[in-house]
C-alpha cells in the first residue's frame, strides 16, 4: 500500500466516523424531542383531568346550593301553611 492510499484509507475511515457521530447526534436529538413531547402530553392530560374534576366540583357546589335554597324555601311554606293553620 502506497502513502497516498494509507491516507485515502484514513480519510475515509474518518468520514465513516463523522458520519456515525453525526447519526447518533441526530437520533439522540429525535429522541430527546419525542421525550418532551411525551411529557408535554401527559403534562396537558393531567391539565385536561384537573380541569373537569374542578368543573364538576363546581356543578357540586352548585347543586348543593340550589338544594339549600329549594330547603328553604319548603321550610318557609311550612312555616306559612302552619300559621294559617293556627289562624283558623
């Protein structure tokens, strides 16, 4: 083998090299950007979550309420038909 071709042999051997490094950068990077897409879905599924538990806390909350105040009403009826009952 003649120098020229030692160093051609070497050339190559360092594109070979070069291009491996670079496919390994760029699978890293891939899998990196499909990592925080991952996170950020689940990050946005819990979000979603959150939100309607919170939605239907406040249907509760208002259910509850309309309760209370149909409770009231029905004891202040109560409370008149009792009167007029004494009345009469």
């Amino acid at each position: 083998m003649s120098k020229g071709e030692v160093v051609d042999q070497n050339n190559q051997n360092s594109d070979t090299e070069i291009h491996a490094v670079r496919r390994a950068v760029m699978v890293a990077l891939l899998t990196t950007m499909g990592d925080a897409i991952s996170v950020t879905s689940t990050v946005l599924k819990s979000e979603e979550n959150h939100k309607e538990q919170q939605n239907k806390i406040d249907e509760l909350k208002n259910m509850i309420q309309h309760l209370n105040d149909l409770t009231e009403k029905v004891n202040n009826l109560n409370q008149r038909i009792y009167k007029i009952k004494d009345i009469v």
